[in-house]
C-alpha cells in the first residue's frame, strides 16, 4: 500500500509503487479527470500538478510521487484555476475535450508560478496535443485569463501588503 | 443518356452498373413500399419513453421530473457541437432560455435514422436533379427510415435533425397552448408565452410541466415550418452545456466508465495484418490475473487494473500464424497503384463521371502525377470499450458513431439478438471516422464474454490504436488537361488508383454486402462534379486494393481530390501564366450560371478581396514567404482557403491561414468558426506531418514520436469569414480539412518555385520543378 | 627485490632510487615498456570514445535540447536545458522522469536526471577535440583525474546508461571493462591523438 496526498487528502492506493500515478488515480481511485492519452509522455492529457508543477502522470511512478503533494483537475482550486477555467469557459474551448483537463493543468502550473507573463510566453511553455485543434481558442482563453489575473490583482490587495 | 448515370460510351461495366442500379431500385421500389406500408412513417410515430413524472411529445422531446426540456439527439457527441446544437433548436422552438434544456443520446431501440449520410454518398451529381435520382433518394430514405439506421458522420447531424427537431418544437407548442386555451377558456391567439410560462389575459399562467398531463391527452398535429431564420439562438449561437463539464475533467467519456466490480482488459493485435494467435500462455499467475482470452486476430488479457493488465500481456509468451498474414510493403501499394494507371484495360475501373469529349480535346497538355499516403485518426482518447455480458443481454459503454452498428456487430459476435444489446454513449474523445467502424466494441463484448457477469473494460494502448486503425487510403492520381488557346483547360482527364473503401466499410458491416456493384462515389469526392466549367472531362476511379484496412478518415475522400485538383488547378494557372485566384475566377466564369459556380465564385471573391487588403507579410525567419489558394465543395458547403507560409530551409511555416465558409446557413455562427478552425489544423497536421507505412504487412508508426501531428508552437493562427449564400444548410464539421493541404502546397510554390505533388509536405521529397509536358 | 627487502639489507628509499635509475635508462635508450603505455592509453581513448559518442551518452551531451532514442531524433516532447540544466517552464526534467526507469511509459530514468552541464558538451567534436575537453582538469573542480573516475563509477545517470530500459541499447562494452579502459587512459598519461 502506498499512501499518496491528493488534492489535500491521504489516499492509500493498491497500485505498485513501480507503475504510473495515471492508473492509480483512474483505477484505483476512480478519477477519472486525469486522461490517457499515448501513456509515454508525449502528450500530456495525464498532467497533474506535484508540488506545484505540471507532471505527467502516466510517466511518474507511484513510488515518485509518494509524499509529495498531488493536485488532478479535480482538485484544483483558488484564483488562478478559477481564472483559467472561466476563460477556457468564456472562450469555448473545449470541443471533444479529451485533451482539456491537461491544458488547464499545464496552463494553471505556469500562471500560478507567474501570473506577470505575456500570453505568448505561457503558451511557448505548452507543449500538449489536441487533436480537434483548438489552438486558437486556446490563444484566446490564455489572453482572457492573463487579463482576469491582472484585473483582480489591481482590484484587491495583495497577499502581505497590509 | 443523362449526366446522372456512369459513362455514356457504353463500357461494359457501366452499363452493367446502370442495369443493376435500376434493378435494385425497381427491388427496391416493391420492398420499400411494402415495408412503408407495414411501418409508415416510423419515426413520426415513435414516442420517447417517459416514465413517472415525464411527458414526451413525439421521438425528440420530453419534459423531464425536474421540469427540463430533454432533447433527444441520435447522434454522438465527439466534439462537432451537435448536443448543443440540439438544445439550441429546442430552446428556440420552445421559447425557453438555452439553460432550461438538456440534449440526451436517443434510445438505441428506436428507429432514428441518418438518411442523409448514405444518400450523400449515392453516385449522383448533386448539382443535377432528375426523376431517376428522386425515385432512388426516396426508396432508400424511406428503407433507411423504416429499418432506423442512425450514424454520426459525412457531416450529416445537423442537417440531419434540424427540420425534425423543430417540427416537433412547433408541434409541441401547439399541443401546449391548445391545453392552456382549455384549461383558461380563451382562444389560444390570446395567450402570451414567455420564459417558459404560458399565461391568459387574466393573469392565470401555467408551466409547460404543469400543463403537460392535459397536453398528453391531445392528438399532435403537423405544423408548417417557417424557413430557419435568424432568433434567439438560432444565427447567434449559445454557450456549449458540455465546455463547463470537460473544462473541469467531469465529461464521462467511454474509457471513463467505472461500474463496480470492473475488469480491465489490455489487447494486442497480431503486428501483422491478417495474422492470427498461435501460441498463447499466461506466465503470470497472480490472483490479480483473471485470464488471457484469443480473438481472431488479438489476444487480451483481463486483470483488476489496466496496469496489471499491461504488465501480464507484456509478459505472456504469445506467438502469431502469419500464413494468411500479408507481406506487402507501402511500396509495393504504390506501385500496384502506378501499374493499374497505366493500364489501359484495367478491369476494376469505374467512370464517375463523363462530359463531352475529352479525346477530341486539343491544346497544350499539361500533365502530372500525385499521391498521398495512408493516415491514422489519432483520436485522443484511445480505442475502448467496455461491456457487461450475461447469457440474457449485454451492455455496452463506447463511444461510437453508430449504436445501431455496435448493437448489430456485438449481437452478432456473441449470439444474441439486436434487442438484448443495451448501448450506453458517453462523450467522444474525437471520432473523425475511426468510430464508425465498431470493432473496438465487438472485441470487448467478446472478451467480457468469457468473464460473464462482470464489466469489462478493454483498452487499446496507443500503439494499438495506432496500428490496428481503419486507414484514410493511398491513393495515386494522373492528372492532365488539355489547355485551350485562352488558357483554359477544355478538357481534363482524372484517374485515382485507390481502394473502394465505402465497399469495404459494409463488407465489415454486413457479411453480404455486395463489393464492386456500384462505384465508390467518395474515391473521387472532391474532384467530381466540379464547380469549375470544364466542358470535356473525364473523372474514373481505378480500385486497388491490397488487403490493408481502410476506413472513413475526416473529410474522406476530398481529403485527397482536393489536394490533388487544387493543386492541378495551380499547376494549370501557372502553365496558362494567369495569377491562381484570377485563374479560378476565370474558371467559375466559363461554368456559366448555376448555384455551384455562383457559391464557388463568391467564396472566391472573398479571398481576392482578403489577398488585397492583407498583403502577404515579409519574412520572420529568413526564409521565402508564399500565398496559396484553394477551393473546396464539401458535402454542400463552399470553403476557400487561403495559407501564408515562410519557407526556411526544408521547413515549412504556416503563418496564418484565412478561410471563407458558405454553408448555407449558420445555426451557430461561433461553433461553425470553431468547427472549419479545428478541421484546417487536422487538415495541416496531416498536410505537413502525417504518414502510415506499412512494412511486410506491419504498421510502422505507433505514437507520437514516429507520427507527429501538429502542436500549439506551429498551429497558424486561423481566421475564418461566414459568408453564407442563403442556400440550403450544408456540412460543416469536416469541410474545412480537404482545402488546406493544397492551399499550403501552392503557397510552397508561389515562395520557391518547388511544386509539391505528394503527401505530406516536404521538400525533401520534391519532385524537381519542370515545365509540364 | 623482496628477498632483498626482507634481509633488511637495502631500505625502501634505496630501492625507490634503484628504480629512478633503471626507468631513466628506459627513458634514455627509448624502451617499449614507457610507450606500451602510451599507446595502450591511446588504444583505450579509441574505446572510450565509442562509448562516449554512443546514444545513451551523447544524447545528453547537447547543448539545448536532448536527443531521444537509438535513432538520436530530438526529444518529444520539445524540452530546453533551462536556467540549470533541469528544463524551462512545464518541461523540467523531473516532470516525466524518475529516478529509474518506467517500463509501461518506456521512459528513462535515474537519479538527478538531467542533461550534461553545457561545461561537458560533447556534440559536434572531433576525437581529439574530445579527448582535451574530457581531461580539462577545470571541468573536475581540481579533483582530477578522481572526479572522473567517479563520475564514471558512480554517477546515477552514467550507471543508466548499462541499464537503460527495454528499447535502448545499451553500452556495448560492460562498466567493468569500461572502468579498466579508463583506468588504463589516465595511467597511460591521458593519451589524445592530435587530430
């Protein structure tokens, strides 16, 4: 049994510690948000975050991300994914939407370790596949999204300005 | 001898064909009646199944429990839009906002069908109309009716339900404010609906739920239809239900499914095409490890995770009888394709199409050759399924294109019939075609079939999915044209070696399906019937086949003609030596009045006029910058496309891409824009990157690495212009993907002067430039 | 000699010197023994560099992006070395890599999984070329020739290389043998063909 820390909670999985995060999640937890896509890392529809950063879950082993701190899609929460996920909303990206849950977590992981990017340097830092092509909607919600970040850092007060 | 049927110089085989066609319709005739007869107007009669608490009107609505709208939609949802598609026409049918109405799969059990994807295919110049082809669209519309053959696929779902969904809204309606002017004892011109609510002068208002018991009792009546103009929704587009759900990783698709209980199954097929399991044996024997099962031509096996599932099929000692396996190689294919061209008497040879006379024809000849490879589907959600098998029924979770195609293909591989097949359709993560064959189905059921009683649920790895696909065909094209003394082409003659792939689509449908009857009509979609007024032109088919599986890829194929003719097209402007758009426009002209070449010649006046006020730009990577064209007709839609490109060394960039869509039509307007968006990128990934070969009867390719497709770094950017014609509402969600290739192969010439002939795009591969014969 | 050693009768220094002289007279009269040496030192770098030019070597010893595979294509997905050879952005190495090998995803793994410092880029050099830059004693941070001897024998992602995973082909030559030819490179005085 390996005990794993996902979206702030302790969850023992049965899954090898030698075999891929996907399958524990997808099978043994039956989360479902996390995709297979071509299970070697080319892709990216299995991005979780680990400790903050975007991994890709069908190439981490069980045993890797043991003690650290896991975030799928279905847990991801505060203001940037709420951005993020209200522009990809806004901009209707989404058309099978296989491959989405990956971007959203490949585009949180950048924004929530620098929100004071240009959208041309987030979307240099993804390297996901869609196959429906959405890229332009996806140019569109990353802009959108910059722009919600920006409105609502000048809105409140930042985090220790008091 | 009309245009509508095959040659008119009286080839053995075509009027072999003609026979056979007039007989299968005059059979067809005396069937179709008697099952008309028996089962008139099946579907207008069919009504949804509403249990406690629900009301459904006709076979497309029901008010729910919770006193939503269900819509019923018979078709899969990969992604095109069509479940929002069809809440969009219900709430505007219905008067509700888009929120109050839910799309849901229609039951499998019940006879939807998709008429108008099979009569696309017929062999018919869409452009002509006559009493011969009304007697066979109707005899086949009304067998497809009664027999209830749904399918998603030729973009066909929109133009599929749109007329049947509104006319049940409006008959719905009707139902409905003739129980309020009961229940309030006014007329029903006096009653106001709004938000839901149907209300009398008095003030005394009711919902549609709350009227509905009373509606139930009234007999429907048929209401005219108004033609589909700009509301509410319709013409602006609504917000997608479904963007929320797989924007947050809450959309089920199929290999989502999680029932208690359920087994994973990993499969490996024979690396060979047409090898069968020899030897099988499980080495791993953990209780995890439920078994191996052998298939036809795969071996699986079952364990309590995908995972374990993997690790023991890795391990098993399986070995394979290659005797009936093929051993060719890609090459081999293309020259069975060169030596079928050049032979004059090649006996599997159909005539799709012959205006004039093309011998006679005299001018400057140009000639040329093209080919395009085989291609994957890449969908991202790799083949699944999963399936409950008992010795009274089954039930199957896919995605798919067809639930009557899987319901058909699993009864027949487990023994059971038709009505014992429940079929369960969640999202589609991407169809273009590769679903509609429903193997991944038949397998599941068939090793969920040897673990009774549990769900099952098989898994195709990438490589799997990669190289046990239906392929988009090879196929290899001559060309030439006979230049007249103003430079255009009075006669062309077109012949593409290809494999009759919709023949071998219902041979793996139907046992008896019969192959080589009647020609394929999608070999030569998008080269046949042309806008353009080529007075003498012959356009023949030459099939080949050497065994290797061929399926329906996006756009079918007009993925392939189009390259091949638009690029033609060029090769003709630049021999003529006229600029390629004013060439085109030249060529619409001597097409005269017809809608095709009024449609094709106004798309095209939106390129030239985009080519006027947006320059190409200058060079951002040193290289040569280029502009192309091209035009396509795609299942009664008109698309020109337009790329710039910059040419740096063999690298090829497309910087941006500019297209202008006539459907008709727009329901909605954004997910149209979305949609040809989304067909130009699979279009160019296949343009650029994309090719299957094929090694002593082993797929080659298997992930991502050895078949790269296009990513966000070089996806240009896409803009897309609606300029509708007001016509009929046409295809939408594939006619953007057959004009980009040879948009960006005529961009490579205008930047390099190197003519690109095959597929995909290289310079590497150039075929040296010359001066046409 | 030992018996001379044990009688007590010559002390080691004297035994040191005796040695001195007998190898001056080599040197003087140009004795095989001293070029044995030298030649067998080249000899060994003619190996050494094979190894060191194979895939699982030189495909980390790039200057700005991996290469992948026997058939040395570039990484998929695209990655960067970064700010400190670890990757840029979403991409940093250990993103998809663990510190061995994952089998189902065929990804290669090690501890501290990254590309060679740019200080160790052996792309695009000839043999001599190579030979210099490997026994720049700066690379080894003083610690030379020990520090590369470890490096060899102990670093995790050089160890990979003999283990590399389903798929890859390994060393041809085991670490043992390897380890003896660099053993013998560095006693035959790190012998470079000027070239």
């Amino acid at each position: 049994m390996t005990t794993l820390n996902i979206n702030g909670q302790k969850c023992d999985v049965s899954a090898d510690p030698d075999s891929p995060l996907l399958w524990a999640l997808r099978d043994d937890l039956a989360m479902t948000g996390t995709k297979f896509g071509c299970g070697r890392a080319f892709c990216g529809a299995c991005t979780v975050h680990i400790d903050g950063e975007a991994a890709r879950s069908c190439s981490i082993l069980v045993r890797t991300a043991a003690g650290k701190c896991i975030t799928t899609i279905e847990g991801l929460s505060g203001d940037v994914p709420a951005a993020v996920k209200a522009a990809w909303i806004e901009a209707q990206v989404p058309q099978c939407g296989y491959c989405q849950p990956g971007f959203v977590m490949a585009v949180t992981s950048v924004l929530m370790k620098n929100r004071d990017q240009t959208a041309g340097e987030v979307l240099s830092q993804i390297t996901n596949i869609c196959r429906c092509g959405t890229y332009d909607a996806i140019r569109a919600a990353v802009g959108i999204a910059l722009k919600d970040l920006a409105r609502r850092a000048q809105a409140t007060p930042r985090e220790g300005s008091q | 001898m009309t245009s509508e049927t095959t040659s008119s110089r009286g080839s053995g085989i075509a009027r072999r064909t003609f026979l056979v066609a007039a007989g299968l319709i005059g059979g067809g005739l005396f069937v179709g009646a008697g099952v008309t007869a028996a089962r008139l107007a099946t579907i207008d009669r069919y009504r949804l199944p509403a249990g406690e608490g629900e009301t459904s009107f006709g076979a497309w609505l029901k008010i729910a429990r919770d006193g939503r709208i269900e819509v019923a939609v018979p078709h899969q949802e990969m992604g095109q839009g069509i479940y929002a598609l069809a809440a969009l026409l219900a709430a505007e049918g219905l008067r509700l906002p888009i929120e109050a109405v839910r799309p849901v799969q229609a039951p499998t059990n019940a006879p939807f069908a998709n008429p108008t994807m099979l009569l696309d295919g017929l062999p018919f110049d869409e452009h002509v109309h006559g009493p011969l082809k009304d007697v066979a669209i109707w005899t086949l519309d009304e067998l497809l009716r009664a027999f209830g053959l749904s399918a998603t696929g030729g973009s066909t779902s929109t133009r599929n339900i749109a007329e049947p969904v509104r006319a049940c809204c409006a008959t719905m309606m009707d139902i409905l404010t003739r129980a309020a002017a009961e229940r309030f004892g006014v007329e029903t011109d006096r009653l106001k609906i709004s938000a839901g609510r149907i209300s009398a002068p008095n003030g005394e208002t009711a919902s549609y739920a709350e009227l509905a018991p009373e509606a139930a009792k009234l007999s429907p009546r048929a209401i005219p239809l108004s033609r589909l103009t700009a509301g509410t929704y319709v013409g602006k587009g609504a917000a997608r239900a479904d963007v929320p759900p797989k924007t947050e990783g809450g959309a089920p698709y199929g290999i989502d499914v999680r029932d208690k209980g359920q087994l994973y199954a990993a499969i490996r097929h024979s690396p060979r095409i047409g090898g069968t399991p020899a030897k099988v044996e499980l080495r791993q024997q953990t209780p995890d490890i439920r078994g191996i099962v052998t298939g036809n031509d795969y071996v699986a096996v079952v364990a309590t995770s995908y995972c374990k599932a993997v690790g023991a099929l890795e391990q098993a000692d399986i070995s394979w009888n290659d005797d009936y396996a093929l051993n060719i190689s890609t090459k081999d294919v293309f020259a069975a394709y060169r030596a079928a061209l050049d032979d004059a008497g090649y006996k599997s040879h159909f005539v799709l199409e012959h205006q004039g006379d093309v011998v006679a024809s005299r001018g400057r000849i140009v000639k040329a050759t093209y080919q395009a490879p085989y291609l994957a589907h890449v969908t991202m959600e790799p083949m699944n399924a999963t399936a409950l098998v008992t010795d009274k029924g089954a039930t199957i979770w896919a995605g798919h294109q067809s639930s009557d195609l899987v319901k058909y293909r699993v009864a027949h591989a487990i023994g059971l019939s038709c009505d014992a097949i429940r079929v369960v359709t969640p999202f589609l993560g991407g169809g273009f075609g590769r679903r509609a064959d429903v193997d991944y189905a038949v397998k599941a059921a068939e090793i969920a079939y040897h673990f009774k009683g549990t769900p099952v649920q098989t898994i195709w790895s990438r490589a799997e999915d990669i190289r046990n696909d239906y392929y988009r065909p090879a196929a290899m094209a001559d060309v030439s044209g006979t230049l007249d003394d103003t430079g255009l082409p009075s006669g062309l003659r077109y012949r593409i070696a290809v494999p009759p792939v919709t023949d071998r689509f219902f041979g793996r449908v139907f046992a008896y399906a019969p192959q080589g009857w009647l020609p394929d009509r999608s070999t030569v979609d998008g080269a046949v019937f042309s806008f353009y007024g080529i007075k003498n032109r012959i356009i023949e088919n030459l099939e080949v086949d050497l065994g290797i599986p061929v399926g329906f890829w996006r756009s079918v194929g007009h993925s392939l003609n189009n390259f091949f003719f638009e690029t033609f097209v060029d090769e003709l402007a630049s021999a003529a030596a006229v600029e390629p758009i004013e060439y085109r426009a030249r060529l619409l002209g001597a097409a005269g009045e017809g809608q095709a070449s009024t449609r094709a010649a106004n798309v095209l006046a939106k390129l030239a006029k985009r080519n006027l006020e947006q320059p190409l730009a200058g060079p951002e990577f040193g290289g040569k910058t280029g502009r192309g064209v091209a035009l396509s007709e795609c299942f009664h839609s008109f698309v020109g496309q337009m790329a710039d490109v910059e040419v740096a060394g063999e690298r090829i960039r497309v910087k941006q891409v500019f297209a202008v869509v006539d459907c008709g039509f727009c329901i909605d307007p954004p997910n149209v824009v979305a949609q040809v968006r989304s067909a130009i990128n699979y279009g160019l990934s296949a343009a650029l990157y994309e090719r299957i070969d094929i090694e002593n009867g082993k797929i080659v390719q298997e992930n991502f690495d050895t078949y790269p497709v296009l990513t966000l770094a070089d996806a240009p950017e896409i803009v897309v212009e609606i300029a509708n014609s007001g016509a009929d509402i046409g295809g939408v969600g594939e006619i953007g993907t057959p004009g980009i290739a040879p948009a960006v192969g005529n961009a490579v010439f205008a930047a390099t002067g190197r003519r690109l002939r095959s597929l995909p795009l290289g310079l590497k591969t150039t075929i040296a430039p010359g001066s046409p014969v | 000699m030992t018996g001379i050693l044990r009688s007590g009768r010559l002390s080691a220094s004297r035994v040191f010197a005796i040695l001195v002289a007998i190898q001056s007279l080599l040197i003087a009269f140009g004795c095989p023994a001293e070029s044995t040496a030298e030649s067998e030192s080249l000899a060994a770098w003619g190996q050494i560099v094979q190894v060191l030019r194979h895939p699982r070597c030189l495909n980390c010893h790039q200057l700005e992006q991996p290469l992948q595979g026997d058939s040395r294509r570039v990484h998929i997905p695209p990655v960067v070395r970064g700010p400190d050879n670890l990757g840029a952005g979403t991409m940093r190495c250990y993103n998809c890599h663990n510190d061995r090998n994952n089998e189902m995803a065929r990804v290669p793994g090690a501890p501290n999984w990254s590309l060679a410092p740019a200080s160790m880029l052996w792309e695009g050099k000839s043999d001599a070329e190579l030979c210099e830059l490997i026994k720049t004693p700066a690379l080894y941070h003083d610690r030379f020739p020990d520090a590369l001897l470890q490096h060899f024998t102990e670093d995790h992602v050089v160890l990979w290389a003999w283990h590399p995973g389903a798929g890859r082909a390994p060393i041809p030559v085991s670490h043992d043998d390897f380890v003896g030819l660099v053993k013998i490179w560095v006693a035959g005085g790190l012998a470079c063909l000027n070239s």
